[in-house]
C-alpha cells in the first residue's frame, strides 16, 4: 500500500527522483530489529556476570575474606542504585519509559547485587537469627518499592516471588521446613488466599490505572497460584466429603476471570482459563469413573482423553475467531 502511494506521489510530481529512489532502496531492503535479541543477551550477561562473580567468590573466599565480599557486593548495588536514581524520570501512574538503553540492565544489577547482599550477611553473619521471615520481608518491601518507582516489570515478579516465599516460610512450621513435608492445609490455603489477593490487585491496578501494564504480572501469578493451589486442596482433601467443592470453586473463579480475559481481548489468560477448567472436569469425571470396577475403565478413559483433547484444541480455534471477531 505505501508503495503504491509513493508511485502515485511521484507519477504526480508531488516527490522528487531522489526521495522516490530512496524510498524504493528502503522498501527493497527493510531494516530488521535487533531489540529482543539484544535485550536477551544483555539479560543473560547480568546473569552470566553475577553467577561468575559467585563462583570466584566461592573458590577464593578464604583468601578474600567476608568483610571484603560483602564490601564489594555493596558498592556495586549502590553504584547502580546511584546512577539510576541520577537517570531515573519523575514518578508516574502510567508506564514510565527507561532514559537510556542501559538503565533496566543497570537496575536489575543493581536488584540482584541487593538481594545477594541480604542472602549473605544473613548466611554468614546470621543477623535475622531464625526470624526467617523477616529475612524475606524486608527484601520484598525493597523490591516492591523499586518496581514501582523505576516502573520495572521484571523486578516486580521478583517482588511478588519474594511475596509467596514470605508466606510460605510465615505460615509453614519449622518442623515442616525442615522435614520437607509440604502438604499441608494452612499452606493450601494460604496460596489460594494468596492467589486471590493477586488476582484482586490485578483488578484494582486496572481500575484505577495506577501501573496499568503491571495488571498482567499480577493476573499471571494470581491465575496460577490459586488454581495450583484449588487443584492441590482437591488432591489433599480426596477422601472426604467437600473435596468437590475446590473444583466447583475453580470452575466457578475460571468463569469469572474467563469474561474478563474475554472483556479484555486477552487470549492467554482465555487459555489458561480453558486449560484449568478442562482438568477440573477431567479430575470429577476420572474421580466417578474409577470409583467402579471393570476392565473397560482403562479404555473409556483412554478414549476420553483422546476425544477431549481434539475438542479442546477445537474450542481454543472458536475461541480465538470469536476474540477477532469483536
């Protein structure tokens, strides 16, 4: 179409021989973007400095000493706190973009020089004592703080990974830590209570614009964790009467959350809504199917998985032509 608007442009005399030359040259030899590849490889260079710093760290730590690790570790997250606070824009409740290129990179070095900083000196100097909690507290306050004062997406699911990780050591005793036993009730309904407070925060951040962009980080986690946890409430209660209730409960949200996805043109969250309600289904019907003896249930079940994976695949096509269609 452009190209057809330029013809027409310099057939009319409207554009000179030089400009028409030029804009042929740029439509037959368009510039490829390298933006995704170099944001990639500058992510995987923070990474592939930290981890390199650590493993020096580790094999010459009796020669360095722990004052000096530490001492280091510090000024580089100051060093980049400083230069980011020099650069950073004014605070805003909309999406903020970075001054340089450099300034996410420089951030998030900066981030990971921090939480490395606290995992130490509490490793080493045990400053916390066995108040776990608190260790994981205070870094999720800071990562919270930075993700929304830099408006930085990635440290945000930092934050909220730090979050669930605060919680699950709050609300699980010692004795389960340290016997790795996790299936317990508290901690079930922990992270469903915790999926839900995401996914509320998902919708107030949307309502109320404030970090508008940030509505699908939350909505991401909170999706997952609550219907993880829904599906775990369900394994863990199977033997008793109420075991259905998680499902009906997930049945229920996924609904909720699939005309909102649905309101929102957001496909991902269509899918993901469509996938936990398929196993929700799978795991009522396989539960009353196996509650009887025979040896077609085997085959019956087989065949169920068979004819209802083509359907789904079918479903997410219709669901996909719908989302185009409005």
């Amino acid at each position: 179409m452009d190209g057809q608007l330029f013809n027409k442009l310099h057939a009319e005399g409207l554009i000179s021989d030089a400009t028409f030359e030029k804009t042929e040259q740029k439509h037959l030899h368009p510039l490829f973007s390298l933006y995704w590849e170099i944001k990639t490889l500058l992510y995987i260079g923070i990474l592939s400095l930290t981890s390199g710093l650590g493993i020096l760290v580790y094999k010459n730590i009796d020669t360095i000493g722990h004052q000096a690790v530490l001492a280091f570790i510090a000024l580089v997250s100051i060093g980049c706190f400083l230069y980011c606070y020099k650069h950073k824009q004014p605070f805003s409740k909309s999406r903020v973009k970075s001054p340089t290129t450099f300034f996410d990179f420089i951030l998030l070095l900066g981030t990971t020089a921090f939480l490395i900083f606290i995992g130490y000196i509490q490793y080493q100097y045990n400053i916390f004592g066995t108040n776990y909690g608190m260790a994981t507290f205070i870094p999720m306050l800071v990562l919270f703080y930075i993700a929304y004062d830099f408006d930085h997406i990635g440290i945000l699911a930092m934050a909220i990974a730090n979050l669930g990780l605060w919680l699950g050591i709050s609300v699980t005793p010692k004795q389960l830590l340290l016997g790795h036993t996790f299936n317990s009730q508290t901690i079930i309904y922990t992270y469903i209570a915790f999926g839900i407070f995401l996914l509320a925060i998902a919708l107030l951040t949307g309502k109320y614009s404030l970090k508008g962009h940030f509505k699908f980080s939350y909505q991401h986690y909170g999706i997952h964790i609550c219907f993880i946890g829904l599906i775990a409430g369900y394994g863990l209660n199977y033997n008793s009467g109420y075991s259905v209730l998680f499902l009906f409960a997930l049945l229920g949200m996924a609904y909720i959350l699939y005309m909102d996805a649905f309101k929102d043109k957001g496909f991902y969250f269509l899918v993901l809504m469509v996938l936990y309600s398929y196993i929700a289904v799978s795991c009522l019907l396989m539960r009353g199917l196996f509650s009887s003896n025979g040896i077609m249930i085997a085959y019956i079940a087989f065949l169920y998985f068979i004819l209802s994976a083509l359907g789904l695949v079918f479903l997410l096509i219709n669901i996909n032509n719908r989302l185009k269609a409005t």
